[in-house]
C-alpha cells in the first residue's frame, strides 16, 4: 500500500541506491534495475541520471553499469573489502591493458611500503612483484606520488629521519632538485623513475587519495628499461593515473584542490 505523501521518484531513487549499494563494488546495468524494480525506462534513466550529476552514482563505461558514486561515497565509506576488491579490479584491467605488472602499495610504519595488491599479466620475461614485497622509503616513484600532494615539510621531516638513498647514478636526491620533480608529479598527477631505482627496471606511479584528500595509496608499475623508458613511460603514467584516479572515486576518495581527475587520451606505445 501506498506510503501518505510519498513522492514515487524519490522512492525510486533509494530503491535504485539500495540496489547499488547491495552489490558494491560491482555495477548494476540499467536493464538490470528496469527489471528487478519494476521501473519505467524512462524514468530509471532520468533518476540514474540525476544522480550522477550530484555524485550519488557513477556510470562505468568500460561495463555499461551503474555503482554508487565519489559524492555519496564520500559521505558513507566503503568497506575494507569492498575497496580491496574496487583496487584488484582496476589493476587487473590495467595489467591486461599494459602487459606489465601493475600493483597496489601502502606506506607502512617504517616509512617503506607494502604491496598489498598485484596483478601479473603472467606472458614473457617481465618484472615480478608479489603481494607482502617492500619498497624502501626513498624508492623513487612510491616516494614522489606518496609525498608530492603533502607539504613538503612532512616530506622534509621523513627524510630526516630515513635518508634519500641514492640507488644508481640516476636517481634524484638533492632536496630543491626533489621539489621541482614533486612539483612536476602534481602537475601530471603520476611520478616516474627511468632507472633511478634499478638500472635494469623503471616504473611509474599515482596516488589514491582517502576521503580527507591524502594520500593513502600509491597505484604503481615496474618494467625493464629496455622496454620502459622516456620514450614511452608518459602514456603509461597516465594510464596508472586515470586508474589511481578511478579507485579513489570508486572508494569515496576526494582530491586536493590542484587535482584533476581526466582520463588520458593517449595509449602507451607498443
């Protein structure tokens, strides 16, 4: 029976956010929400699209479905599983689209990182990470998109206490050289080290930003620099940005205010 003073849109509009919401992180396709709610089309593709326009949902192309969007999610969180299983999904169709081995690491207590996620295209020689790897504080491209979108000082601070290792004759180590590099990563929105880790590696990475604005994650990549390199690493950098990017929207992440979360429209060279 009918609810007194029930406006039928907006009932319409929380069963379809219910609906999202029960199967977090996956997307729900729009003939999917017509048919188990007893929807008109019209009317589902109007709500569906007046949500996305106040960030309560979020249209996934690549799947042609809806999930629950950065506005709303920003507001509610999401749980540690379901962010666990937004970051393996993006990797995983980023390492397919690469062919190189992309990863999830996380700042850790000792000021190293953690990787707590991997995905392994698991065709050729390539660079191996597993899950529980570390990477030393100063590891270039962690380093830069962890610490770049902070104020300096944090970083100034970290250093103090754990030293910029100078890995191979490559890598940037003088702190107003390391201003200018995280100046330029903010500006990109990814880091890049083209053998300043190791001189047989290079790698790119962005940061997942949490629901205050920082930092939480870094979305990364290694390759060997013979098939990696200034050449071709910018297409991939944006690549790991606009999927470092589609997590934190996917997980309620907010950006700082100089970040802009555009897709790139370049692919990375062959």
């Amino acid at each position: 029976m009918p609810v007194p003073n029930e406006v039928p849109a907006v009932s319409a509009a929380i069963r379809i956010l219910e609906r999202l919401a029960a199967e977090l992180p996956r997307a729900v396709s729009p003939t999917a929400l017509v048919n188990e709610l007893g929807l008109n089309r019209s009317t589902c593709y109007n709500i569906l699209t007046t949500l996305q326009r106040a960030g309560w949902v979020n249209k996934l192309e690549s799947r042609g479905g809806w999930t629950l969007g950065p506005g709303l999610l920003a507001l509610t969180g999401v749980s540690d599983d379901s962010a666990v299983e937004v970051v393996q999904e993006e990797i995983d169709n980023l390492s397919r689209r690469l062919g190189y081995v992309v990863f999830a690491a996380r700042q850790d207590g000792s000021g190293g990182y953690t990787v707590i996620a991997v995905s392994d295209p698991r065709r050729g020689v390539r660079v191996i990470v597993d899950v529980g790897d570390r990477f030393p504080f100063s590891a270039p491209a962690l380093m830069q998109a962890t610490y770049a979108h902070r104020p300096f000082g944090d970083f100034l601070a970290a250093a103090r206490s754990r030293a910029v290792e100078r890995f191979t004759e490559h890598t940037v180590v003088d702190l107003d050289e390391l201003a200018k590099v995280f100046s330029e990563v903010r500006r990109r929105g990814f880091s890049t080290s083209v053998r300043q880790f190791n001189l047989a590696q290079s790698g790119t990475a962005a940061p997942v930003f949490d629901r205050a604005g920082k930092p939480h994650l870094s979305v990364g990549t290694l390759a060997f620099s013979s098939e990696l390199d200034e050449g071709n690493i910018e297409p991939v950098g944006r690549l790991i940005s606009a999927t470092a990017g589609r997590i934190t929207d996917r997980t309620g992440g907010t950006y700082p205010p100089e970040v802009e979360n555009d897709e790139p429209e370049a692919e990375p060279a062959s």
